[in-house]
C-alpha cells in the first residue's frame, strides 16, 4: 500500500515536474503565438479588403454582372434591327409611293374646293335670280294690285256716297212732291226712274270692274274685295223700296224690318275676315255641335266686337245659331 502511494507520489511529482516545463515553455511562446494570431488577422484583412480581396472581386462581379446586361441587351436590340433591316431596305420606295399618293390626294382636295367654289357661285348666283323671280313674280303683282284695290275701294267709296246723296235727295223730292204737288206725282216718278237708272248704270260698272280685280287676287283678298263689293250691293235694296215708294210712298219715319238692316250691314259688320269653314270650325270648338249657339259672349269672343248683333237674332232668344250667323259672312 505505501509503495502504491510511493509511486503514485513520484508519478504526481513527474507531471508537476512536466507541466512546470511546459508552463515556462509556453509563456515564452505566448510572444510569438500572438505574433502569429496579429500577423494572420493583417492577412484576412488583406484578403477581406484588400486590392485582390474579397470586396473587390465582388465589385468585378458585379460589374461583369451589368456589362453582361448591357451586352444582352445591344445582342437583343441587334436582332431587332436585324429583323427590320429588310423593311429598312423597302423603306425609300415605301415613302416615294406615299409621297405620290399624298400628290394625288393635294389634287383631289384641290378639285373639290374648286367644284365647291363653283357650286357655291351656282348657288348664290340661283339664290339671286329665284330673289329676282320672287320680287318679279310677288312683289310687283302685289304693288299693282294694292294700287288698284285702293284705287277701286275709293272709287266704290266715291260712287257710294254719291248714290247715297242721290237717293236721299230723291226721298226728299218724293216726299216734297206728295205733299205739295200729288197730281205731278207721276212725272217726278219719271224723273226718280231715269235717276234710279243712271245710279244702277254707275253701280254696274263698279261691279264689272270690281269682278275683274277679284279674278285675278288670291282667296284671301278676294273675300275682302267680296265684303266691298257687298256693300256696293246694298243699297239696291233700298233703289227697290224707293222704287216701290213712286206708287205708294211709305212714311219717311217708319223703321226698317230687320232683315232689310242685316242686307244693309251685310259684310261690314265683322272686324276681320272669316270664311264659313272658319264659322264652323268654332262651332265645333265651342259647343261640338253644328245645330248648337253661342252667346252673344262667346261670338264676340271668336268673331271679334260685332254692332248691332241683336239684328242677327230672329227667334229673340239672345243666342244665334250657325245659320243665324251665316249672314255676318254674306253667305
């Protein structure tokens, strides 16, 4: 047992005795381990960064990385040129054809302005001479018939109030001889016939000439020279009752019977012109009936004012009918 730990000892004093030589071995290599470890961290720092490090070559890389780009992208834009080389080579002919197409376009647009310069001349030239027709055709007919409408309504108006100074002479002379002188009454008859005659005379050519305008006018105006002509119509009527009065004489203060007054008035009475069409378009406007009347309202409403109305009023009910009114347009 105590050699056991005797050898034991001297092993233990063997070690201490080795690691003691190894302790003093290295701290003296200690120097130089760091010499070493300092000179390998300047050799990777040398290789990490230095002019053949690692950094630079990743900056070659890259750089090759985008020259290689660059050189895909001029081998690609090279086949493209490449491919449209042969529309290149077709390209002068293709710009002389268009080229003389754009000539021949320049000289079609040019004709059509010339032609629509011709047709707008032709136009305006045509507008002026249908001007021309219009006033030729319109106008001057119009001036001339105004000219003779006013001509002849002064004229019928000159006869007229000469007929009726003519017939109320006569009345008076009538009147005079039956009070003063019953036995000539006969001979002063004679005289009022031959006047009578000469005031028809007169009247006759007034409607030959008045019947010559209203052949050539238009509808509307023909109704109004109608309306005039009517009214040198009137006073016949009263020729006739003055006729009848050479024998026996009414008194010179009775009243006229209405329908006497309604042929005197009649065609005057009307503010404008109305056709029978026109009457009875307000019938059926008005009352949806032709066999109805109106009010003295409602005929004034679409007739216009109308004196002494009443006269057109034969049942008295103060409502006129369509054949009531008929007389208004001399029908």
């Amino acid at each position: 047992m105590q050699v056991a730990l005797k050898e034991n000892i001297d092993a233990l004093k063997e070690q201490f005795k080795t690691m003691e030589s190894i302790q003093r071995n290295s701290v003296q290599d200690i120097p130089k381990i760091n010499e070493d470890l300092l000179g390998k961290e300047r050799r990777l720092e040398e290789i990490m960064s230095g002019d053949h490090g690692l950094n630079r070559l990743w900056a070659n890389i890259t750089e090759v990385n985008r020259q290689i780009a660059l050189l895909t992208s001029a081998v690609t834009q090279l086949r493209t040129n490449l491919k449209s080389a042969s529309d290149l080579i077709n390209l002068p002919k293709t710009m002389e054809e268009l080229q003389k197409s754009v000539a021949t376009l320049g000289s079609t647009v040019t004709s059509v302005h010339h032609d629509v310069e011709t047709l707008q001349t032709a136009a305006e030239e045509q507008r002026k001479r249908v001007e021309d027709l219009q006033k030729d055709l319109v106008q001057s007919p119009l001036e001339d018939l105004n000219s003779t409408v006013m001509l002849y309504v002064r004229q019928s108006d000159q006869r007229l109030h000469n007929m009726e100074a003519t017939a109320f002479n006569l009345s008076q002379r009538v009147a005079a001889l039956e009070s003063a002188h019953p036995t000539s009454t006969k001979e002063d008859a004679a005289g009022l016939v031959n006047a009578t005659h000469w005031s028809n005379e007169s009247h006759t050519e007034a409607a030959e000439v008045g019947d010559v305008c209203l052949a050539s006018l238009k509808p509307e105006i023909r109704e109004q020279l109608q309306l005039i002509h009517m009214l040198t119509n009137a006073p016949d009527s009263d020729k006739e009752e003055r006729d009848d009065a050479v024998t026996s004489p009414p008194p010179l203060d009775k009243k006229k019977p209405r329908s006497l007054r309604r042929r005197q008035r009649r065609g005057l009475l009307l503010p404008r012109t109305f056709t029978l069409q026109d009457l009875e378009e307000v019938f059926r406007q008005t009352v949806q009936d032709l066999d109805g009347t109106l009010s003295r309202q409602q005929v004034e409403r679409h007739l216009g004012r109308v004196q002494s109305l009443q006269d057109y009023d034969t049942d008295g009910d103060d409502r006129y009918s369509l054949a009531e009114l008929k007389p208004l347009l001399g029908v």
